[in-house]
C-alpha cells in the first residue's frame, strides 16, 4: 500500500507546479487550490476510485468505465480522444529530456547554444529524444515492471528533492523566525505575476485553469490499476489516501515556500523566469541558506550546485517516470480494452511478458517521426505542431468530462445515487469553466484561429475515432441482421 500511494502521489504531484504558484500568486494561490481541489480533484477522485473498485481486473481503463454507463461507441471515441490528446505531449516531453540532463552533467543548461560539440543543438535534441522513445519502448515491451521500476524510483527521487526543499526553507525559518509572518504577508499582498491576472478573483481566473491542471495525471495511474497485482482491491483506497497527500502538498509546499522567502525580491532578480524557474528557485534557495549558514565562497557554490543538479536528476527520473506510463497507459487501454477487431491482429498480441510489443514499436516510431520533423527547425512544421498542441488542449479535458458526467449513470442503481450527482456537476462544472476560459480567452485577443483550432481538435479527434468504430461496427450489425 506505500508503494502505490507513493506512486500515485508523486506521479500527480508536481513540483514544477508548486513552485510555479508560489512564484507567480504566493499565497494568493491557496484559494484557488483550494477550490479547484474541492470542486475537482476530490470530487474527480472519488468519481476514479469508484470505478477502479468495479473495473480493477479490466484492461481498458476509461473505455470499461463508459461502456456500460454510457455505449460501448461512446467509451471508445472517449478513449481514442484520451489517447491522441497524449501522443503531442509525448512528442514534446521526450524533446525536453535534454535541459535537465545538461544540467545534470554541466551545471547549467548549454541547450540554447548555437552548436555542441561541433553539431547544431537540435541535432543533439533530436538524437537524444529519438534513442530515448526507442530504448523506452525496449524497455517497456520486457515487461510491466520496467514501468513500476520508472514510477517507483521517480517517487523516491521526488521525495528527496521535497525533502531537500523542506530542510532548507525550514532552516531558513528557524535562523530568521521573525521574518516568516513577513514573508507570508509580503508573499499575499504581492501583485500577482501569473499572465492575464490582476487582484480582482475574476481577474484571477486563468490561475483557476492552472490549479486544475496541477492536478493532472490521475486517469493515467488508474489505468493500470489491473497491473497492481496484489493490490488492485486496495488501489480505490490508496487513490484517496493520495489524494489527501498531493493536497497537503500543494498547501504546506506554497506556505513553506512563502514563509521562507521574500517574494519580491525573487521577483526582482533577472534570472528567474518560466523557462527556469525550478532550478532559479532551488538555486536561490541554496544561495540564502548559504548566506544564513555563513559558508565560504566555495561551500556556497558547491551547495548551489547540489541543489541544481540534484533538481535536474529528479527532473530527468520524473520525466522517464511519466513518459514510461503515458507511452504505455493509453496505448494498452486503447488496444487491449477495446474490441480488438478495430485494431490489426498483430497489435494486439501480447508478447511473453503480456505487452502489446508491436503496438509499442509502431507508436514509437511515429513518436520518432514528430520529433525528427519538429527538430528541422522547418517553420511550417513548428507551427502545424503548435497547432496540434493548441487541437489536444480541449481534446485532454473532455475525457474527464465524459468519465464525471457518466458517473451518475453508473450509479443509477445505487443508494449512494444523488451524492453522485453531486461529484458529477462539480468536475463537470469546473472542467467547462476551464474549457470556457481556454476559448474566450484567444477569442477576447482577436486571435480567433487558435479558437478555432481548439475547437478543431476534439472534433476531428473523434471523427477519427467514429471512424474507426463505424468500421468495426458495420460487419457487426451486417452479421447480426
């Protein structure tokens, strides 16, 4: 049960995240995080745990929740969409693995470099990211546990970097104990730095979408709740332990961090910004505990770089973590829970060790494709592919829409039917709030080709997957007539 509720909880759980909160709201944050996990992530867990405890020995995840609550075409187009909204992130995740790692093995990131070693950047991009999804996917096709091993050692990892940040922001509250009341009130009257937000809630609104999404991560992990072996009748109730966790993270992460630092001199620094921003904090967090320890110029760089490079591993596990599961999860849920006629004979054998080996290779090499064409430098293709990131957008909310609304339905029969409800509209409520917000606000610019392209993903997405299904279906019916 440790095992899986730290999983859970550092797969959902994001540093980056936290610290970003704390960076651009400070304290201001926790009202939305607190209405965001009321209204969302609570409620939303609820809704998973409830059909992981039916659904836990079924392979097809978000597809066997919908298709006896919903239709059995339904659940499938769902699925397709859950699945596509992922495969632009893999792309784009796996292009990411090469910041961390020059932090990692040089102390600072040499990514923004014209050339290294001779060779263009997004030469060395491309070659990493490339042998990345292949040795990946080899990996993964061995077996289940290579994706445990991923999760497991980037929890631990995980943990050691809160640790790392807890002890030194603690230690800065115990040498300055007057300045913690300071900082936390300096940290809430700060004006807030999150683009599009001022000190009016409405205004605030944008940091609302990105509370919800801080939250990420949860139908992913629940859909290997069949692969949990021994523990898939506690996986229910270590979904909701987990949650309780990444809460209390979220909280206790954001107060410690506001109540150690001044806000507004971080902000005031040059060499803080999005791009870096974990590794600016965690610096800057060395740099002051160096000073209130009164260590040399040389102890103070070396701490400096344990902290950064140490962020950097972490960063570097975590993201193996989360690709490992986001190449495997949708993949088996999508060929291995649904009908296996819509698919290729071949794609849905299992090898040996129970993977679906071909599928895998067949998605890495169209994960190999996006990025050899993204690392060109072509402007065309960057912008068809941030056209694509703007499609999956609404595409990767809308399965949670699906999964809440559908839950009513699912619990029709039971007594626990009005409570349902209740879970329902609340997710439901805020995901259309958050979809809304993402429509309204390029629109509000005069930017109306990336609404429209919002709009064009889900709808495209599952035209496909109707597609696809209406194939399977027609021999179906033509044989039942």
């Amino acid at each position: 049960m440790q095992t899986l509720v730290l999983i859970i909880t550092t797969t959902v759980f994001s540093f980056s995240s936290m610290t970003t909160a704390f960076f651009m709201m400070g304290t201001k944050s926790l009202l939305w995080f607190l209405i965001s996990s009321c209204c969302y992530f609570i409620p939303y867990t609820l809704i998973v745990s409830s059909y992981t405890r039916t659904y836990a020995k079924q392979a097809g995840g978000i597809y066997d929740w919908l298709k006896d609550s919903l239709s059995p075409k339904a659940a499938f187009i769902t699925a397709f969409l859950w699945y596509c909204s992922y495969f632009t992130w893999i792309v784009s995740l796996f292009m990411k693995l090469l910041i961390p790692l020059s932090i990692l093995f040089f102390g600072q990131d040499i990514t923004q470099q014209a050339t290294w070693f001779g060779l263009p950047t997004n030469i060395w991009i491309a070659v990493l990211a490339i042998t990345a999804v292949f040795s990946l996917t080899y990996l993964i096709s061995r077996g289940f546990q290579t994706v445990l091993r991923f999760l497991l050692r980037s929890g631990i990892v995980m943990l050691g970097l809160l640790l790392l940040s807890t002890l030194a922001n603690a230690i800065l509250i115990v040498q300055q104990p007057a300045s913690f009341l300071r900082n936390l009130q300096q940290s809430f009257q700060a004006p807030t730095f999150f683009a599009g937000t001022g000190d009016s809630l409405l205004s605030q609104l944008p940091f609302f979408i990105f509370a919800i999404t801080a939250f990420g991560g949860l139908d992913t992990v629940a859909s290997l709740a069949d692969k949990t072996g021994g523990d898939k009748r506690r996986f229910p109730r270590a979904l909701i332990i987990s949650a309780g966790a990444i809460v209390l993270l979220y909280f206790a992460g954001i107060i410690l961090w506001s109540g150690a630092n001044d806000l507004t001199s971080l902000r005031q620094t040059d060499q803080l910004h999005l791009g870096n921003l974990m590794y600016g904090l965690m610096g800057s967090l060395a740099q002051s505990l160096a000073t209130s320890l009164h260590l040399s110029t040389n102890s103070s760089q070396l701490l400096y770089q344990i902290f950064i490079r140490y962020t950097a591993l972490t960063l570097v596990i975590s993201y193996l973590g989360l690709l490992s599961s986001i190449t495997y999860a949708p993949l088996k849920s999508l060929i291995q829970g649904t009908p296996k006629a819509i698919w290729p004979t071949r794609w849905t054998r299992l090898n040996s060790q129970q993977m679906p080996a071909a599928a895998l290779w067949v998605q890495a090499a169209a994960i190999a494709i996006g990025i050899l064409i993204l690392s060109l430098n072509n402007p065309l293709m960057s912008h068809l592919f941030n056209q694509l990131t703007y499609m999956t957008n609404i595409a990767r909310a809308l399965p949670y829409f699906v999964v809440a609304f559908s839950y009513p339905f699912f619990m029709k029969k039971s007594r626990h039917y009005y409570q349902a409800c209740c879970l329902s509209l609340a997710v439901c409520s805020s995901i259309l709030v958050a979809v809304g917000f993402q429509l309204y606000e390029p629109m509000m610019a005069g930017n109306y080709t990336q609404s429209l392209w919002l709009v064009a993903g889900p709808l495209l997405f599952g035209l496909a997957g109707h597609h696809l299904y209406r194939h399977f279906e027609q021999p179906v019916l033509r044989k039942n007539s």
